[in-house]
C-alpha cells in the first residue's frame, strides 16, 4: 500500500460553506514491481476539525515491567483539545501537571491541541499504593475533572516458582481505590504461556488477588514458561453541548514473569 496526506476545506469535500479543515489519509494499492507508480486512491479514514466543538481532555497511561527491569515504567500521554466557539479556537493554558510536577505542551498543533508525554519510575511491588494525579490545563472558564491513576503489586518475587502437577499462582496487591473518575469498563487477563502453547483465564473488574492457573490446564513437562497479566481500564465521557470540557483515560497494565520449575516441595 502506498500512503499520501491531503488537505482541503470543508466546501471542497462536502459542499460545507465553512472553513474547517479536513484531512484525509489516503491509500493506494500498488501494482505489481515493474508496473509503474499507485493507482485507483480509496480514502481510508478522515478527521475533521470542527468550528464549534466541545473541549476535551484524553489521557493514556501505560504500566509496564518485566523481569529483569528494577523499575516499573509509566508511560503517559495526553491530550487537550480546546475546542471552537463561534469559529474561532478556544484559549487554553499550556501546561498540565502529573503527580505534582508541571509539564509543558510540545507540540501545539494549528487547532490549539496540546499534546503532552512523559515517562514515571516506580516500585513495582508497591506501585498500587502511588496514585497519580492528572490535572489538565483549564480552557478559558472551564476546568476539566482530573483524573487519578493507579496500578497494581504483587507479593511474589521477579521470578514465579512452580512445580509441575501442582497450581501455578500469583499473589496480587490491589489498589484500595480504583481509577478516578470511575471507569466506564475493567477488564483484565492472566496468561501462561510457552511455545506453541497459551493458557489463559479473563474477567471484568479488577482481577482477584491471587490469581490461580489450575495444574490440570498446565503442562506436565517442565519446559519454560512465563506467566502474564494484562489490565485495562478506560472512561469515555458524552459531550452534552459545545460548551463542555470532557474527560477521559485509557489505563493498561502489563506485568510479565519468568516461571521457574522447581521439584514438588522445594519451591
């Protein structure tokens, strides 16, 4: 496929007598090698900017670690869209701030979005008990609810030990306390895995705290295998009028582990 980004006004793609700029990314599939450049364009997606449009504030956070890491990481983006009134964009501070350190726009697009990016360090066993804050910049006499992550520990060590023909568990420390705003969906999963082999368990809601793989499901050789938990947590927030500033997140945790066979009794 061959990929090309066009700009043009709203009367020019849908006979709107408004300036609002509409981008469009374009695909083309492409002929055979030795058959010349791409040809018949599909328009595959569009994004419009529209004159009068309700502020909004997104946050993505992503807790990662994985065996061998000293640090769990939080990587965090965000973004806040002031929005048109009558046309014309609304003003908007520049800076937001995350567990009590500011942080600077970078960059501001020609709508007056604010992207924002940064990266936090935690103990991982202890990173349910270090919420962080998200508070947004207000958008003229508006002002967004902030939004509080938090992530889950866990009580065992780097590396999970196991006995084949017994069951494989992980013990969890939960938050006391979920996402704020409460979010709109949790779900979470537990896997193990090993080549050409997966084993996993699913829910909505927080996962409990210990979380259990029963032996009749492992494997009874005592091959590598490693054992995962992913966590996810969103909220979406309707605009009601033009005159909101909504707010929303995206959470997603990731843990892995090795699993360390050991004989029955000596784990």
């Amino acid at each position: 496929m061959c990929y090309d980004t066009l700009s043009a006004t709203g009367r020019e793609v849908a006979g709107i007598d408004r300036p609002w700029k509409v981008r469009l990314l374009l695909a083309t599939a492409a002929l055979p090698v030795g058959l010349g450049a791409c040809s018949e364009v599909e328009i595959m997606d569009t994004a419009v900017v529209v004159a009068d449009a309700p502020a909004e504030f997104r946050a993505i956070a992503s807790l990662r670690w994985h065996a061998g890491d000293s640090l769990a990481r939080w990587e965090i983006g965000a973004y806040v869209a002031p929005g048109w009134n009558d046309e014309v964009p609304r003003q908007a501070g520049d800076t937001l701030w995350i567990g009590g350190q500011p942080l600077a726009a970078s960059p501001i697009d020609e709508t007056g979005q604010r992207n924002y990016r940064t990266t936090i360090y935690t103990e991982p066993q202890t990173a349910h008990e270090r919420p962080i804050t998200i508070v947004p910049p207000d958008v003229e006499d508006m002002a967004a609810t902030p939004v509080t992550i938090i992530g889950v520990g866990w009580m065992a060590a780097d590396t999970v030990r196991w006995a084949p023909a017994t069951d494989l568990s992980i013990s969890l420390e939960l938050p006391p306390e979920g996402p704020e705003p409460e979010p709109s969906s949790v779900n979470w999963s537990f896997r193990v895995s090993r080549a050409y082999m997966s084993i996993s368990i699913s829910d909505e809601g927080l996962p409990p705290s210990n979380l259990t793989i029963p032996a009749s499901l492992l494997p009874d050789s005592g091959e590598p295998l490693r054992a995962a938990l992913s966590l996810r947590m969103y909220r979406y927030e309707d605009p009601t009028g033009i005159s909101d500033y909504v707010t929303g997140y995206t959470v997603a945790v990731q843990l892995e582990w090795p699993v360390r066979i050991c004989e029955p009794g000596a784990c």
